[in-house]
C-alpha cells in the first residue's frame, strides 16, 4: 500500500520557504527539513524544492508525510512523485534510464526492485530517456498502458522540458534556438545544417551566467533526439564540459560529470489530468566550476 499523508499550512508574513518550513517544524533538524524541501512540499499545489522560493500571504504550502516505504527508496535515484500510476525521478549521473542487458543497473532495474520491496503488484516502464551521463528529471511509468497513453500524445502532454548546462566559453548571442538535422553516425550522432533526410533537432538556450572559462546556460527543447544538446553545443563551438564524446579532448575541467542536468519538467498527468510541474536546484558542482 502506498501511503502518504498531506499537512497543509497557511502563509501569513512574507519569507523564503526553508525558513516558513523551519517555523512550522521548530523540534526538527535542518538537515530533515531540507529532506522534506528536497522531495515532499508544494506551494499552492506546485512542487517547490527552491529553498528560497518567496512566499507571500494566502499562500498554501503542503507536506506530504510517507510512511515506511520512505526508509526503502533507492539510492540511485531520487523518487520526487510516486502515485499509482507513475514516478517521477531525479536520475543520478552514470546511471543508465534503460538496456536490454538483463545485467545492467538501470532506471527501471532500481525501480523495479524498489516496487518489490513494497509489495506493489507492478512493472516500471521507460517512458523517456536520459543519456547515461546526464542528470535530471524521469517520468517512469507503473504500467504498459500510461507509458503508450504518453507515447501516442507525447507533445500534448509533455508541455515543459528544461535542462541546465556548463559549457565551454562565453557563449553569444546570450540566448537564441539551434536547428539541425541529426542522424545517428557508427560513433555519435552526426548533424547537418540542412535536411539531408535526418531528423530536425531544435534546441532554444539561455545564457544565465558567464565566467572567465565557462558559461551557465539553461535550454529548452522542442525535440526529444538523442544526444541533441551535447551535439548542438558542440556546433556552436561551446561545448558541453566534461563531454568526452563531443567536447574537447584535452577538457582539463575539476567537475568529474557531464555538466548537464535536466531541471524541469511539466507535463499533464495522462490518468488524473492534472497539471504537474517539478524543479530540482542546479547541481552544487555546476554553481562550484562557475566560480573558477
């Protein structure tokens, strides 16, 4: 069974939401209230784990309390949602979302192993993919079924797809859209300016932050193909740090990852309907290699 009790509070002064979360809770540690920051709170029905999101008076702020299945989730991943129909989770770098192999620890090998261990009568399905190597927000789905309902109307539903990224360089213009065509080359993936029958990748970005080395980017994609991002910096001579596939060979970056992480995503459930929204902070290690 899967149990989850909600406790709703009401914003009365205008403060950031670790420290509204921190009156409520005063006997817990701040360590625990950031666990909760981290994977249980909405703000007005929105999944928040900002720790300064701004909270102004009428607002509602929720906790969901799980009970003992919290002490068995994974340590791969981090599962921010689950309901009976779906997860949504915050992959962790080097692990990959799906394989064929029986043997590889994957996504949905962990999830799988997390829903036997809480006698749910269930299969984890892919729904999408991240590259082994990056980070970020999954959904994963609980049965055959909800991953075709995404898969038959992926863009009506999917409606919010964002990553951040560290690339080599200041990047210019400050923000813009990439377009190419891609095709999957014997090694990578190879890309072309114009239709050589491949398939169009569009990539819009936002240069957040610039340093001497390094630029702090947030893209949005209107296109789902493998390796788009990684490939498309690459063609703008900007590169993905630590990319050992499309970047720069002699990448002499401290950061020991891919510095690319998908931070938000929102999409409409397929079962209930609902409008769900969810948002991780940017990795630590990315603000870190922005201050060299």
């Amino acid at each position: 069974m899967f149990h989850v009790k909600q406790v709703e509070y009401s914003v009365e002064a205008t403060c950031g939401l670790l420290e509204f979360l921190s009156q409520q809770m005063p006997d817990s540690s701040r360590t625990k209230v950031k666990e909760l920051l981290a994977h249980s709170v909405c703000v007005d029905g929105r999944r928040v784990s900002q720790f300064n999101y701004p909270l102004q008076p009428g607002m509602k702020v929720t906790i969901e309390k799980v009970g003992y299945k919290e002490r068995l989730k994974p340590r791969e991943l981090d599962i921010v949602f689950e309901d009976e129909h779906l997860f949504v989770v915050n992959k962790h770098e080097g692990l990959l979302s799906y394989s064929k192999k029986g043997t590889d620890m994957t996504v949905i090998t962990v999830l799988n192993r997390y829903l036997s261990l809480t006698h749910q009568s269930c299969n984890a399905h892919i729904v999408h993919r991240l590259d082994r190597d990056t980070s970020g927000l999954m959904v994963v789905s609980k049965s055959k079924q909800v991953s075709q309902r995404f898969e038959a109307d992926w863009k009506g539903l999917v409606n919010d797809r964002a990553y951040v990224a560290v690339a080599w360089g200041k990047m210019e213009p400050r923000e813009g859209t990439i377009r190419s065509w891609l095709t999957d080359g014997q090694y990578c993936v190879l890309s072309s300016p114009t239709d050589n029958g491949g398939k169009l990748a569009v990539t819009h970005y936002k240069v957040v932050k610039t340093s001497r080395r390094y630029s702090l980017l947030e893209l949005r994609l209107d296109t789902g193909r493998r390796n788009q991002i990684r490939v498309h910096l690459r063609e703008e001579k900007h590169p993905v740090v630590h990319d050992p596939m499309y970047g720069y060979k002699d990448d002499v970056s401290p950061i020991n990852r891919l510095a690319l992480h998908a931070f938000r995503l929102g999409f409409t459930h397929p079962v209930t309907g609902k409008r769900m929204q969810f948002e991780t902070p940017y990795p630590d290690s990315f603000l870190k290699l922005m201050e060299l």
